[in-house]
C-alpha cells in the first residue's frame, strides 16, 4: 500500500488534542483511499524546552527532512517560556529551512457557523509571504537608553522572494475562480510596494486567464468586509498578510476553523501544515479545543500529498458535521465530539 512519512509535532496546550483529533481522521481517510500515513511523534514543545533548553534538537531540522510532511499542533506557553524563545526555537527555524515561503490560508464560512458578518459568501484564499518583507529581522538599534535612541527595521523585498510568491497566487488563482487580489501600499511605501505592483503587472501578461486586481491594504481591510464576494485569491506581503488572515479567520468564526500550511511549492523540502491558533492555555484542559482547523491543515496536507480525493473527503465530512451543528459553537461539544462526528461522517 502507498504510504506517506508525516513528521508530527503536537507541541502545547490544545495543540496536543487537536493533533490527535485531526491523525485519527486522517489515518480513517487514509485507509478510506487505500495509502497509509506512517507517523513519527516529536515532543518539542515548551516542556521539551524545560527539560532540555532548547526547543528541538541541535540536527531537529536534518530529522525532520527525511519526512512527506509536517503536521504541528500548536507551540508556545508564554507564562513558561518567552514567545520569542519557543517561536524562534521551532516554527520559524522550520519555515527558513525548509524554504516555506508561501503561507496560505482558506478562509470559508463553514455550514452552520454563524461568523460576526451577515455575509452571504465568503470563501477567500489568503496568501502571505512567509520569509521575507516586513518580517525580515533587518535592522538594529543605536544609543540605547538614552535621549537619541534609534530603532530601525527595515522591508526587504526581493525580486525572487515577490516573484515567487506571486507566482504562486497566480497558480493558485488558476486553480479556483480565476481571480487574484494583489494588496500593497504602493501609494505610500513608493520603493517595495511598487517594485512588487511592477512584478504583478508583469506576471499578469503570463495568466491571461487570472485578472487581477490591485489594492492598498487599508482597502483590502474594508472589501474584506464589506464585499468579501468580490475576492478569491487574495496575496499580501508578510505583514499585510498577518494581519489580513486573522481579519478571515475573525470572519469565519474564529479560530477553531482557520487552518493553514506553509509550503514549500518547488518541493525541495517538506512542507508544514498548521491550525493558525496558539497552545490557548486558558482551555487546555478542559478538553473542549475545537479541532476542526487541525483537522483543516490536515486535509490541506492530503491535498499537498497528491491524495486529493482524501482531501476532499474530510473537507466534506467537516461540512456535515458542522450543518448539524456540531463544533459551530464555542465550548458547546468537546474535541472528542466534534472528532466523532467527523470520524462518523467520513464512514
Ligand atoms: P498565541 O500562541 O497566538 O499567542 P494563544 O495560545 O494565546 O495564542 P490563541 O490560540 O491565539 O491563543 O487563541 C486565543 C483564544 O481563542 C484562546 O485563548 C482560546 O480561548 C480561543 N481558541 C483558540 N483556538 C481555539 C480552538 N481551537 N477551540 C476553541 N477555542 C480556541
């Protein structure tokens, strides 16, 4: 039987349930489509960190290389261990290694999940440039404590890091209802905004049949709202994309639906698939962490592997789960429950 080496890293908090939930759903659609997930467990997380003093392994990155894919939980447990420490320790060594540099996120009003919005439809494809721009760790700070202290970070836009990831849009675009939003700030930011408007317009001549449309962040924020229709494939820089995707994920419920992946689209190295909420001490143990955007990233992963019909399968089993109202409210059903009833709809 065909087999898949999925590299798992539960991490903290919910991040350990919501793991679980999503691999057995997997695992059951797996066996549905006839090819096996063959899964390897690490347990770096904050409490690795306490036993250890680091968050993985000094070769933890070389280990995970040999694997299809990552699925991680959550990391993170800031009355324990500082953010910095356990983000830089794990998930963006991760994502710099193995160059996942596309970052997407669907966001789509499930059935029965009543988001904040009286919107009608609502199923974007937000993109975020994953390594470099806003978010690139350029810069310095001079004179410290004093009167004349200078903090400078600067954006750093590449032509491989835009073009690539605009790319990616495009392809993407292609491959659901042909259009693509480019979000900038061009009328501001007159150098990186629009080197990248430049790279937009001139990949577009390459995808005659994806059109394209440009907007300034502060628009994007409001379309978002106001017209979310209008969108489909809608890509962001670093910044501008964290900010956009938790605006998606605020307007599809929350974060017990918004998955996410950080892909590697060239393949080089294997690609991470992540719900977008944290270890969310405050409900760790009571067993109620909705697991449905884990077990969103984990259809993503299918999908990536080449199982789509798998893919495919559990995205329809979260659909009927949540019409008859399971997992659509918060603290209403436990993990276990809106696991079963996925598990139930799959067959
Ligand atoms: P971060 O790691 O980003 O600092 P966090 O762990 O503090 O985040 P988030 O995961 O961002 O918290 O979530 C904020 C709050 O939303 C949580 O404290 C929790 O109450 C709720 N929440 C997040 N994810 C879920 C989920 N899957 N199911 C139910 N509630 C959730």
């Amino acid at each position: 039987m065909k087999s898949h080496k999925i590299a798992l890293i539960p991490g903290d908090g919910i991040g350990v349930a919501v793991t679980e939930a999503a691999w057995e759903v997997l695992g059951r659609a797996g066996r549905g489509a006839g090819f096996a997930l063959e899964g390897t467990t690490f347990p770096w997380s904050c409490d690795f960190y306490e036993k250890t003093g680091a968050m993985m392994p000094a070769d933890g990155i070389e280990t995970l290389r040999g694997f299809d894919a990552i699925l991680l939980g959550a990391v993170g447990w800031p009355a324990r261990v500082p953010d910095a420490v356990s983000l830089h320790g794990l998930l963006l060594p991760i994502r710099k290694a193995f160059v996942q540099y596309a970052n997407i996120r669907p966001h789509r009003l499930l059935p029965g999940v009543e988001g904040p919005l009286r919107v009608r439809q609502f199923d974007i494809l937000c993109i975020r440039e994953n390594t470099e721009g806003e978010y690139a760790g350029a810069g310095g700070r001079v004179h410290g404590g004093t009167a004349d202290e200078v903090a400078v970070e600067t954006s750093i836009f590449t032509r491989k890091g835009v073009e690539r990831i605009l790319r990616f849009g495009f392809e993407q675009a292609r491959r659901r209802r042909g259009k693509l939003a480019s979000v900038t700030k061009s009328n501001a930011q007159k150098y990186s905004m629009v080197f990248w408007d430049e790279i937009t317009a001139r990949l577009a001549t390459e995808y005659p049949d994806v059109a394209v449309s440009n907007y300034h962040i502060d628009a994007m924020a409001a379309r978002m709202v106001i017209a979310p229709e209008s969108l489909d494939v809608v890509v962001a820089s670093n910044l501008f994309g964290d900010i956009l995707t938790d605006l998606g994920a605020a307007i599809q419920g929350g974060l017990g639906y918004a998955a996410s992946a950080n892909i590697n689209p060239e393949r080089s190295a294997p690609s991470m698939f992540e719900p977008v909420h944290g270890s969310a001490p405050d409900i760790a143990h009571l067993g109620t962490a909705n697991p449905i955007a884990a077990i969103w990233s984990g259809a993503m992963m299918l999908e990536h592997l080449g199982e789509t019909a798998a893919a495919a399968a559990v995205l329809a089993a979260i659909e009927v789960a949540t019409s008859r109202g399971i997992g659509t409210e918060p603290g209403k059903h436990s993990t276990k429950d809106i696991t079963a009833a996925v598990l139930s709809a799959l067959g």
